[in-house]
C-alpha cells in the first residue's frame, strides 16, 4: 500500500466541510470530484467507472 501511494505521489487531501458557494470553487479538482461522489453515494446512487 505504501508503495502505490509513493508512485501516485502520496494521499489526496481530504475536501473541507462545503457550506458555501465559494466553499466549493475553492477545492481543487479531485477534491470536487470526492465531495460529488460521496454526494451521490449519501443519496443512494452507485458511481461506476
């Protein structure tokens, strides 16, 4: 496990609690794409890639 993480180039942050507007302009591009998917996961769809 620790080996993959070193090659991806380590953990991704974890996205802040989304309160506002500018909360969400303000995550970077995978964190957006976590805060959507467990968006649709709190509200009972499966994301399949």
């Amino acid at each position: 496990m620790r080996e993959q993480l070193e090659l991806r180039g380590g953990r991704l942050e974890r996205h802040t609690p989304v309160r506002t507007l500018e909360d969400v302009q303000g995550l970077s591009l995978p964190q957006l794409g976590t805060y959507v998917s467990d968006m649709f996961k709190k509200n009972g769809f499966a994301l399949s890639i």
